[in-house]
C-alpha cells in the first residue's frame, strides 16, 4: 500500500487516526511504501526552521518504508492521467497524477484522505482511513 503525502503529513503531526492505521498496518503482511513525489512534497513542506527532531523524525518515516520512483513508465501513465481529467475540466495537482501514476504501474492502493483527486482516476484502488 501507497502512503500519500496527506497520510504522511497527519502521521508526522501524530493524528490518531494515521496512527491508529499504521499500527492496523504493521499488524499485516501489506507492504508499507510511499513515493519519491510525497518525499518531494514532504520535505518541502518542512518549516524553513524546522528543528532538528523534525528532520530526523521525516527522515526516519521515510527511511522505514521503500520509496518508488518515478520511472519513465509511471511517468507516461500519470501524463495519460492528467491529459484525460484536463480533458473533461477535472484538473488535479500534478504530484497527484504522479503518485497515481505510479501507483497504477505498480498495482498498488494508495491510503489517503485526498479522495477529491484520487476519487476522479479510473482503475485506481484507495482506501481512506
């Protein structure tokens, strides 16, 4: 399973409703990965003066899991994924195509409570929590 970046973000701020789904997760034999996008929107979305603890808690998240990238493959199904939402006047952000784009690729749900773009992809498994 895919974490999103807005399940990074509420599990770094310690919701507990993020917390309560990672443990559910640990818990299982699913894969727990995230993507090369959400660590680009994570890390940029730290505070310009984040504390140490704060870059060291972000960097042990993604330490923890396996990071996909996006490969020319995932690329070109994300490209095919924005072209068609513009296509019928349903725009979303590019890093979500991206990360669903990889996510198809790689036969994987993403959890995320972002289900206003992720909801509009054809084919693409969720699960919100």
């Amino acid at each position: 399973m895919i974490l999103d970046t807005t399940f990074l973000i509420d599990l770094l701020r310690g919701e507990k409703s993020a917390v309560d789904k990672i443990t559910e997760l640990e818990g299982t034999n699913e894969p727990v990965l995230t993507t090369s996008v959400s660590v680009f929107e994570v890390w940029q979305g730290l505070p310009k003066k984040a504390s140490q603890a704060q870059i060291e808690k972000t960097l042990e998240l993604f330490k923890s899991m396996n990071v996909l990238r996006l490969d020319f493959d995932s690329a070109v199904q994300a490209g095919d994924i924005q072209r068609e939402l513009k296509s019928t006047g349903q725009v979303i952000d590019p890093e979500d195509a991206m990360i669903a784009g990889i996510a198809k690729i790689s036969s994987e749900k993403i959890l995320t409570r972002n289900q206003k773009h992720f909801g509009k992809i054809k084919g693409l498994k969720t699960e919100t929590y």
